[in-house]
C-alpha cells in the first residue's frame, strides 16, 4: 500500500508516473486498492468531506514532480540516479518546496470495505484530476490539528495539520489549510477531529448542533465572528462604550456575553466588536465568578435627562494582568436591567449546569429516572428569579 506518511519516494513516484492512468469507474476492493493511482471521481463517493480548499506544504507532491520531471533531459523513470533526483529537485524550483499555498481538492476518504480504521486525507490539483498530488493517512493518536501561531495574510481562516510517523522522524507530515470562510474551517477542523478520534464512532447530533463553532481546545476568540455566536450567545446587543483619556466619548460596539455549550467549565466570555456582522473582535475579556463586579451607575440614572447615556452600568474584570474598568450605557433602562442581571446571574447558571450533569452520569435501572433527553430539555431553559436564561442544553452521549 502506499506510504501513510503521504510522503513519496522518488521511486514510488517514478513507478507511478510510468503505470498507465487508472481509467476503471469502479474502485477497486481495498486489498487492490493503490491510493495514489485513484482519481478523484472514484473517492467522492465514499468521502467523508470534500472541496477545495488552499494549502501549504513543504513536502513534494506529484504535481511539483511531474513538472519537474518534464524538464529532464537525462535518465529515465525506472532508473533514476541519485545524481538526477537531485537535478530533479533543481528543475522543481525552490518555489515548488517552500511555503507556498496552492489550490488543492482536498477528500477525507476510508475505503467502503473498512468499517474501522484510520481515514485517509487525499488532495488533487483539481476535482477532476485522475490522480492525487499526495496523500496522509490518518492514524489515530498521531493527528494534530490547531489553529497557526500567526494569521497569514491573504489566508484568515486557516488551520494546521499535523501527523506523526514513529518509525521515522524525517517521515512526519504537516501541512497548512486555508479555507474561503470561517465556518468551513471549523467544519473541516471538526470532522478531522471526530473522526480521528479515541472513538470509533461519532455522535452526528453534536457535529450538527455545533457545527458552526471549534472545539473547546481549538477556540480562538480572537479569530470569532460575531455571527457564529448569535445562536448560541448566553446575550448579545449593541451596547455604547466609554472610551478611555481625552473626550472619553461613547462608541457603539456590538457585545456577546457566551459560554461555549459544550463545556462544563466555570466562566463566560464578554466579547465587543464593531458590528454584528464583524468577522473578529475588537477585545474580550474572561468572566469566572468573582473575578468580575457588575453594577448600575445610579447617578447617572438619576440624572439621565441631563446626561447623555444615562443608562449605565460599570464591570470590573480582574485577570493577570490587572484590573480591567469598563463603562457601558445602553438604549434604555430595560436594556440595562437585562445585562446587569444576566452578567450577575452566572454563579446560579453554573450550580444549575453542575446539577444536571451530575443528575445525568447517575442514571439507575429505575423506571422513573429520567431519560437524558428530558433532563436535558428541562435544563435548556433555566430560570433564575422568573428571568429566562437562553442556555444552551450540554450534549452527553448515552
């Protein structure tokens, strides 16, 4: 079978580019299976997840080979000399093997005969290419998957995948993927981890509620649009910001108050950007239950008719480096009561999510336990002295 790291020898390559195309429209049985012969039209069907996307690389795919290749003018394919992999290497060009993003038709694929084992990730220079530029399997426990220590320019939402070989250092694969929206990138670095998992099978009820949002271990909140955490925002609105020195004027920014649904963690994150629709914020901040005060600047109330932004209220937010000041005014008295509440409410939202999960891993044999599904339910939409919290419910597998 060919090499999981994805990387190809010369002689692999040479081999492969001297067979004939594959032309068959019907995959071969995994035993008869070659992955680096198979166009893409034979693996979209049994694919995981697939679509273009830019990637970088420094390890030399076929496409950068088969360039090369054609501006030889000494030896042959079967009998490539040392001498003439290296001219090889010349005529690809630094360009080929250096840091470069290039479009790549990327296929997450396990063979329909396998019904365990690890997935394959297999990219073409195009949907209709009749074979792959390379190839990684996927082997469990050696996949890692972040997001890069810099954002590089042109290429926003990209993520960084890595695969450990340990029978050979110099055999280890890692490679940058940049997709067109935020949301694709989230897809693609979740499905990758779902299905490279300690777990065999995934829960497909997760993958759809969030699909739209990383991973507890993958979060960025500097990389988080604001859209992404509408629908699971604990609240969220424009609120008017004092600036700090000077004219100390206000600004409109939009505000989430959010707490990722899947975690169990104590602490929200209070996140401020220009507008609903901005891709990244301007600042956030953690929020963990007495590390932060919330209260209503009642002189200001009092005087509202004769100061602009009469609604305020001031949080201060303690964290390593320093106490954190804020003064925020809203709409309309309503308004402020709502976030004032909300932010005070977190140490009871916490006691409530500890109580269900803990009522939901000591499930019995008895009849009148109720079923997860219920539990869950019921405590998707706590109350908190007759105000209604839009929590989401904490997704468990059975």
């Amino acid at each position: 079978m060919a090499s999981p790291t994805g990387r190809f020898s010369i002689a692999a390559q040479s081999k492969i580019m001297a067979a004939a195309a594959f032309t068959g429209s019907v995959l071969p049985s995994w035993d008869d299976t070659e992955i680096d012969t198979l166009p893409a039209h034979i693996v979209k069907p049994a694919s995981v997840k697939l679509g273009l996307m830019d990637m970088e690389t420094k390890s030399l795919d076929l496409a950068s080979l088969s360039s090369g290749l054609s501006k030889l003018t000494t030896g042959t394919l079967d009998t490539l000399t040392l001498g003439a992999s290296d001219k090889l290497l010349d005529e690809v060009g630094a360009g080929d093997l250096a840091d470069s993003f290039k479009h790549r038709w990327v296929v997450l694929w396990r063979h329909p005969d396998l019904t365990r084992g690890p997935y394959q990730l297999i990219w073409y220079e195009s949907e209709k290419a009749k074979q792959p530029s390379g190839f990684v399997e996927l082997t469990r426990g050696a996949v890692t998957i972040t997001n890069p220590t810099q954002v590089r320019k042109g290429h926003p939402y990209s993520f960084e995948l890595a695969v450990k070989d340990d029978e050979d250092d110099d055999g280890d694969f890692r490679a940058t993927f940049s997709t067109e929206t935020f949301l694709e990138k989230v897809a693609w670095m979740n499905i990758l981890e779902d299905y490279n998992g300690e777990e065999e099978f995934v829960d497909n009820e997760d993958i759809r509620l969030y699909a739209a949002l990383p991973k507890m271990h993958h979060l960025d909140y500097k990389q988080l649009p604001a859209n992404v955490l509408a629908e699971t925002a604990l609240k969220c609105g424009y609120i008017h910001k004092q600036g700090k020195g000077g004219a100390q004027q206000f600004k409109k920014r939009w505000f989430v108050l959010w707490h990722h649904p899947a975690s169990v963690e104590d602490g929200w994150t209070f996140l401020w950007y220009d507008d609903q629709d901005s891709n990244t914020p301007n600042d956030y901040k953690l929020l963990k239950v007495g590390d932060y005060n919330v209260s209503v600047d009642e002189d200001s109330k009092k005087n509202k008719k004769k100061k602009k932004y009469g609604d305020r209220f001031k949080i201060e937010i303690s964290d390593d480096e320093g106490t954190h000041k804020y003064v925020l005014a809203t709409d309309n008295s309503l308004e402020l009561d709502d976030w004032v509440e909300m932010l005070m409410s977190q140490e009871d939202v916490n006691g409530q999510r500890a109580s269900a999960m803990a009522t939901a891993t000591d499930f019995g044999d008895d009849e009148d336990t109720p079923s997860l599904g219920k539990l869950l339910e019921e405590f998707s939409k706590p109350k908190i002295e007759g105000y209604m919290l839009p929590v989401r419910p904490i997704i468990l597998r059975d």
